[in-house]
C-alpha cells in the first residue's frame, strides 16, 4: 500500500484575522485547496482519500475512486466529501505508486480568487523537520505552518526559531496537523527559519507564506551538502529570485552556490557565511538588488547585477560539510505574482521525474517544467523523453517531447508547455532519461492575469 500525505488543506477555511486590501497588494481572507493525483504506473489502480480535520476527527466518508495507467484525477471542493469550511489534512491511500501535489487559492472577502500557491505532497515523514523561510511582518508577509503526524502513535512537536524562541504543538494524534502561526508569535528579526522536533512520531510540515503574494513550501527532514535549485530567475521580465538556505548542523560553514545558465545569463558563484541553526539569502542581492554585504568577510561574487539569468544553482562548496536545506522563492512585484519550491538533494536524483500536473491554455493558464541533470554525463540530444498525457477540449491527448539539445552535467532543460498540447489541455508527464540519468525537477503553473498571482511553482517527483 502507498501512501501520500497533504499537511495542509484548506476548504474555505477560517482566516487568521486579516482585513482586506485591494487586489494589488491583498492579504487571502479565506482559503481553497485542489488536489492532483497522477498514477506513476502503467496499471489501473484504486486510490482512497481521508480527511482529517484539526481536532484529529475523520471527516465524511472516505472517497476511493479508481485511477488508470498514467492517469491524473483532480479533486476540488464539489468532489471531495467535506463541507464548506473544512480545515485539516488529507492523507492518500493507493495500491499502485503515486504522486500528489495541491494548489492553494487565496480569497478575498467576496471569495474571489486573488493568490495562488502549490505544495507537493509527502510519502512520509521524520522526526524533525527545518524550514528555513519564516516571516513575521516582512514587507506585509507573515508565515503560518501546518504539523501533521504522520505516525501511527499520538506525538508532541518543540519548535525552536533561530531568533532563540520557542513554541510546542501540544499532542497530536495520528493523522491530525495543528497549525502555528508566526504572526501571533514575538518575533524580533522579520526573517528567520525554525527546527521542529517530534518526540514520538514523524511529521510533515507544510508552510504558507502570505502577502501580496502566496507561496507555499513543504519543511526538510534532512539535509544535504550541496543542494541544487533547478530554477533560478532574474531580471526576466521582471521576476527575481531570493534563495534561502539553512544550515542545519552544529558548525558554520562558507558556503558556494554556482549558477549554471539554460535559457540565458553567463556562468558564475556566490560566497557567503552560514551560522549553524540560521539561514542567509543568496541570489537575489547578486543579480537583482543590492544589499551592504560588510557584515560577511567571506562574501565573495562574480555575478553580474542587473543581468537577465534563467538556469540553475548549486551549492558547490561547503567548508565543514553542513548539511543545508533551502527554499527558492520567484517573485514578479509589478504584475503582482509569486511562487515557491524547494531544493533537491542531487544525490536522490532518480532517472523519472513525474509532473502530476500539467496545462496549456487551460482557462488562461499553462505550465513549464525545468529538468536539470544531477548525474556524472551528458544527456544526448533526443534522449530525455516526457510523455504528457491528459485531455484537450478536441479529447484525450497523449503526446511525447524530448529534449532538442544534449543536456550537460548540471545543466538543465527548460520547457514552455505553451502551445504543444493542445487548447485546454489538462493532465499530467512522465519525464524518462537514458539508463543510469539522475534527474531533478520543477515546474511553473502561470496565468496571465495582471495584477492577481496566478504564478505556482511546485516540485517534481523523483522516481527510480
């Protein structure tokens, strides 16, 4: 039996207090999730979901619905078998390997959709978890994050902030997440991360950050040496991208971050100086705005500010080996949109990245993905194949691309779906490499309503 679990879901549920703005720089009042849910095999399956509400409580029937090779199936609020006002957690049960992913959507006070975050979901869950993003009134941000056992055994979870607070969750029972919330919390710094730690049980954690804009990220239970960001965006029509990343070890270390160009921009690096327990941001004040770095005698950079950059990033040196985690934020502030995903471990990168949701055209939105390849050679021209499947408004669609130039160590392939699938088309890809690749992957969902932030950015699953 597989299993996925969705810390955080939301059916237009109660707010945290917030007052409404106008549209350009709106705070969600209430919120509504979707789910995504793609067959990774070529079988037919069944797939059971449960809700669970924040008292820990199974709400309605479980719904089992069938699910066929390759399939995604898409849940909102009219087919799920909760009301209006649902607050809790979904946990996904299947008897063939899943993915599942959720789109969030902020709402204003008239329920309009006004911000759009994505979250992938998890297939278990660790004793502690490390969320390097955390805001409490930061240009109009504040986070709050959902706790979800994933365990078998009722569990209490301690939280402690790099600021040197602390929090605790009180028991949690199987199934059930509680939320905290930084903006009721006493925070000095508006930026900070957080370690969690469960006594019993593992745990799944899942963060909102709210503003203008919304994004959501999914909390680490490990880290690595040199984690890799697929995507990284600046100066590109007006987006920028801040990369927080934490150190999760007792030691500090100098850190390097190398930025390997795609689409444009030319190679270089970034230096700095990671605490223990504490989280810096880098790319954003070497390509996009800059920042007095006097503070870090370590600081170091040959990037160009101001240059547009669509690529990579990868930590490439790590002085004490401390093991790091990080969140990538995307950002365009004129057309009001923002997204967020984390980074990957290229050592579990796996030869299948599989994308639950994909659109072109799709009620004025479509997706991109980004793959970079993480193994030891090059990838051929023609030899990284996505099979997208789904359902177009002419009927069932099932199409392959694959990647028109080689594909470089740490190199990556970007993709505009845009056009290629057919109008209206919904579904999901399967995206394979040749024998031995290890791939890593992102993808964006956007649409091109000004002024409203239909920009979700999510992560790709890793299959062997």
């Amino acid at each position: 039996m597989f299993k996925k679990f969705l810390a955080v879901l939301f059916i237009l549920a109660l707010a945290f207090g917030i007052v409404a703005t106008p549209a350009h720089a709106a705070v969600p009042v209430t919120y509504e999730s979707s789910i995504q849910v793609r067959n990774l095999t070529s079988t037919a399956g069944t797939i059971t979901l449960t809700f669970y509400d924040l008292s820990g409580t199974i709400v309605g029937t479980p719904l089992t619905d069938t699910i066929a090779a390759n399939e995604t199936k898409s849940y909102y609020r009219s087919t799920m078998p909760v009301a209006s006002g649902f607050n809790g957690s979904v946990v996904i049960s299947s008897d063939v390997q899943i993915a599942a992913m959720s789109n969030l959507v902020g709402l204003n006070a008239a329920t309009t959709p006004i911000s759009y975050a994505a979250y992938s979901g998890f297939t278990g869950g660790s004793t502690s978890a490390y969320l390097p993003t955390l805001f409490k009134d930061n240009y109009g941000y504040n986070t709050f994050f959902y706790v979800q056992n994933t365990g078998a055994a009722s569990t209490a979870v301690t939280v402690n902030y790099s600021d040197g607070t602390t929090a605790s969750t009180g028991t949690i029972a199987p199934g059930q997440s509680v939320v905290v919330s930084q903006k009721t919390e006493a925070h000095t710094p508006k930026v900070f991360s957080a370690t969690l730690t469960s006594t019993v049980a593992p745990i799944a954690v899942t963060v909102v950050e709210e503003g203008s804009t919304l994004f959501s990220y999914t909390g680490f239970g490990s880290g690595a040496t040199n984690p890799l960001m697929p995507l990284i965006n600046q100066n590109n029509y007006g987006y920028f991208t801040g990369v927080q990343i934490m150190n999760t070890g007792a030691t500090a270390s100098v850190v390097t971050v190398s930025y390997t160009p795609s689409l444009g921009g030319t190679a270089c690096y970034e230096t700095r100086t990671l605490a223990a327990g504490t989280s810096k941001t880098f790319s954003q004040f070497v390509f996009y705005q800059s920042q007095n770095e006097s503070g870090d005698p370590a600081f170091a950079t040959n990037c160009v500010m101001g240059q547009t950059f669509i690529g990579s990033g990868k930590v490439t040196a790590n002085t004490t080996s401390a093991p790091l985690v990080a969140v990538v934020n995307q950002l365009q502030p004129t057309q009001v949109k923002g997204g967020a995903y984390v980074a990957f471990d290229p050592g579990q990168g796996g030869s299948t990245i599989v994308y639950p949701l994909i659109m072109d055209r799709n009620y004025g939105y479509f997706t991109s993905h980004s793959i970079v390849n993480v193994g030891t050679s090059g990838i051929a021209a023609g030899a990284l194949s996505c099979l997208f499947t789904g359902t177009a408004t002419t009927g069932p669609v099932s199409v392959t691309i694959t990647n028109s130039a080689a594909i470089p160590v740490d190199g990556s392939w970007t993709l505009n779906h845009q056009g290629l699938l057919g109008n209206g088309f919904v579904g999901g890809a399967t995206c394979a490499g040749p024998a031995g690749a290890l791939l890593v992957g992102t993808s964006n969902q956007l649409g091109a309503t000004v002024g409203v932030d239909t920009l979700l950015v999510s992560e790709g699953f890793i299959v062997n």
